[in-house]
C-alpha cells in the first residue's frame, strides 16, 4: 500500500521536502506526497548561500546541475573569505576541497523552480493546515518560525540576534564565494547572485542600535565597490532548535525545527539531512529516539563550530565582542565534555602545529563534526588564531 506523505508549507524547507520524498531513489519506495502551502502566508528570502552538501542533494533529488543555476539567480561559492575574525590575521580563505563547490541561489526563485519540477508529480493543496486535521502516513511539517520556545532548546552561546540587509545590484557577480566580515557591532554577509550582492549585518539589538548598523554597513560598501539600494529587510530572531524534532508521525523542518545563524551555512543543508532522517524511520533503518539524539547531535556541532569564530574574537575591542567573546568560551568549556568535538579539535591542533600542507591534511580519514571535516578544522583554526588558546581551553 503506498504511503502518503504531507509537507506542510511553501517556503525553502516545505518545497526540498516536497521534492525529496516525490523522487524515488535507491532506497525508497513510492510515496504519495500531498503539499500543503498557503499564498497569504509570505516565504523568508534567507538562506541563499548552501555548504556542499546542497548541490549532490539537488542533483540526486531532481536532476538540478550546474546549468540550472541560471534558473534561480545562482553562482558556484567555492568557499568562504572572512576578514578580521581574530586578533593575529586581518584574512583567510576557507576554501571547500576542489572540485567540490556549494551554491549561492535566491531562495524565492529556488522555491518556485522546485514547484515547476514537481507539479506532476505531487498534489500541492492552497490551504492553511495544521496538523491535526490531515489524513497522512507521514506529516513534514514546514511552517515557519515557532510562535513561543516552550518545546525548544536556546542557543545562548549565539551572541546576534537581529539582522539588516541591503540588496546591492550589479551587471555580474564580481566573486565566487561567500564574504563574512567582523565588523564592530557584528559581522557582515556577502552573498552573490547574478544580479546582486545580498549584504546582511548580524547584531545584537540589545547592544547596538539600527542607526550604528546602517552607519557602520558603509565602509563594506566602500571596500567592495558596492552602490546600496533601497531594498532592505531587517528583522530579529532566536537561535534555537526542537527538544524532540522527530515526534510519532510527525517531523518538523527548516525555521519549524531549528535556526541558527548562517555563518557556516548549515540551515539548507540539515534540512536535507532532516529529510533523509525521515526516510531512515519510514524504512525501519532508525528509530525516533536514536533520529532525536543524532538531530541534537547535528545542531550542537553547527554552534559549536560558529562558536570557535566568537571566541577568536576580532580586531574590534568593543561591548559586542567582549559579550561574543564570553558566551563563547561558556559553550566551548561545556563542549569540551564532548569527546567527538574535543578529539577532532585536538587532532586539527596537532596539524597545525606540524605545519601539514593542506593537500596532506586531506589524506586523513576522520568524520565529520558539525559540518566541518578535518581540513575545515585545520584551515579554521589557523585562521582564527585559536590554536594554543583553544587547547588549554579543552585540557582544563
């Protein structure tokens, strides 16, 4: 008997489940999938820069290749720039191991791309949902930003909380990668499309002021050549995830489930996680309690990983980073309890200190923690500076 399966919302999240699970692949079986979305119920234009999973994921889902990437305003991000993170170095790349690439898309156009894939081969119902009131095997639920946080854990080791961004336009992408800047009352996002830069400055609204942001945002506007439009959007938010995202017939997806900040990029790509999480349960390849601890397990890794960034600190000697600095060094003494982060930090420390090159460093078979294997430990913590500070941290 085929299994139907309902995904709830229209957003980034609502739209990859609903392809993910209408696309038989080796290991699943038919499903009928019925997508709910709501049209009076506006999607978030965030999450447009991907890590590597994202393109095998597309790829493998519904065929989107590289020549797709013009349909939803995509460049190739073969890593991340990031300026002024720590004291000792103004910059370093962190480059994703060639020929690997991510993406850089709008996530609008990605949303409507992947409607225009599946039309055929799912039933997408307009209406408002909840669910409670739907006939189904198997519910994703995509909705959007929780209203309160009595079923979720904070993430109090995030120090930002609030964002503004300015789409700055242009005749063609200037760069193929992802700008992260420390700025002094946060950091700074460059995102490249076809047509524009997204620039979002990360804050703390209980620190710093809009007027302080929008001053500030000019110098990267000077130091890029970009010209500012009047399209903006700010917004505040919580970093948090679900206590239990896997709950009887139920999961949960995208802002439903979790948000953390994207200095890393990890949102796009653990929804597909979430998604291929799903599908372990429905073949009997996992259970609910082991998919909850995995899904915490995923989520600590991704504030872990931001967290060695706030507790590099930055050149700027200002309130916001002294609370950065503080609330960062509190996760990272709790997640130096934690045998697979102390052990792949410690192993990544010994690499730098040996000075091995990176095409040696790419040799070693290790797992991945967060979403960063050992090559993106190594090039991060060197980068940042962190290297004895971080060890005595961990050998407290």
């Amino acid at each position: 008997m085929t299994k139907r399966i309902a995904v709830i919302g229209a957003g980034t999240a609502g739209a990859t489940s609903a392809a993910f699970f209408s696309y038989p692949n080796h290991f699943q079986e038919k499903y009928e999938v019925v997508w709910y979305t709501d049209s009076n119920i506006p999607t978030q234009a965030v999450g447009e820069g991907s890590n590597l999973i994202v393109p095998k994921q597309l790829l493998h889902v519904m065929g989107f290749n590289y020549n797709d990437l013009h349909e939803v305003d995509g460049t190739f991000k073969s890593g991340i720039a990031k300026y002024n993170w720590g004291k000792r170095n103004t910059y370093y790349f962190h480059d994703f191991v060639p020929p690997a690439v991510g993406y850089h898309f709008n996530a609008v156009k990605l949303q409507q791309y992947i409607a225009k894939q599946i039309k055929d081969k799912v039933t997408q119902i307009f209406e408002n949902v909840s669910d409670n009131n739907i006939d189904a095997d198997y519910i994703i639920n995509c909705t959007g930003r929780p209203k309160d946080l009595k079923d979720f854990y904070q993430f109090r080791a995030i120090p930002v909380n609030s964002v503004h961004v300015t789409q700055c336009f242009w005749d063609y992408p200037r760069f193929q990668h992802t700008l992260t800047i420390a700025r002094p009352y946060g950091w700074v996002f460059g995102i490249p499309l076809q047509n524009r830069c997204a620039i979002g400055y990360l804050y703390n609204n209980k620190i710093n002021t809009m007027e302080q942001i929008k001053d500030d945002v000019k110098e990267v506007f000077e130091q890029f050549g970009l010209t500012p439009s009047d399209t903006t959007n700010s917004f505040s938010f919580y970093s948090y995830c679900r206590q239990r995202n896997y709950v009887d017939r139920i999961a949960y997806n995208g802002n439903a489930s979790f948000f953390t900040e994207p200095l890393e990029a990890t949102t796009i790509g653990n929804m597909m996680l979430i998604n291929r999480q799903v599908m372990n349960i429905l073949n009997n390849k996992t259970d609910i309690n082991r998919a909850n601890k995995e899904y915490l397990f995923t989520n600590q890794g991704s504030v872990d990983m931001i967290s060695l960034h706030y507790f590099a600190g930055s050149k700027f000697q200002t309130e916001f980073w002294r609370h950065a600095k503080s609330v960062a060094t509190e996760q990272l003494l709790r997640a130096s309890t934690n045998s697979p982060f102390k052990k792949i930090c410690l192993e990544a420390i010994a690499q730098v200190r040996a000075g091995t090159p990176y095409h040696e460093v790419l040799k070693i078979k290790r797992g991945e923690y967060g979403t960063w294997g050992m090559p993106s430990f190594v090039t991060n913590l060197r980068g940042l500076g962190i290297v004895d500070e971080l060890e005595q941290l961990l050998l407290r």
